[in-house]
C-alpha cells in the first residue's frame, strides 16, 4: 500500500484519512485521498479507470478482427 500512495502522491493526491473496518474477523483498510483540480487538470491523471480498461481492450479486440 505503501508503494500505492507514493505512486498517487506524485500526481497531487494527499491523504485525508485511513481506518479500518472488521468485517467477520477480517479487516478491511480504507484510505482516503483528495485531489485539488485546476482547469485543465484530470483527476484520473497517471491512473486509468475500470471504464478506461475496458475501453482499451474492447478498441484492441476490435482492430484485431480487421
């Protein structure tokens, strides 16, 4: 997790808070990050989203078949 957060620190991710939650005898760590946004900027600057992926393999997948 470590290696996680320095990653998002270095694109302006600040951490808020952190917990735990125990769920039937497993813990569950939570972290929470905030982001300030100037114009211009993308919150989803050096990480890609679940949309994102799929879009990516569905584009690839599609010039395959060509």
């Amino acid at each position: 997790m470590v290696d996680a957060m320095n990653h998002m620190g270095r694109f302006g991710w600040e951490l808020e808070q952190a917990y735990v939650v125990t769920t039937n005898g497993q813990n569950v760590y939570h972290w929470l990050l905030s982001k300030y946004i100037d114009d211009g900027d993308s919150i989803s600057e050096g990480f890609r989203t679940k949309l994102q992926y799929k879009n990516e393999v569905m584009d690839n997948d599609c010039s395959d078949m060509k």
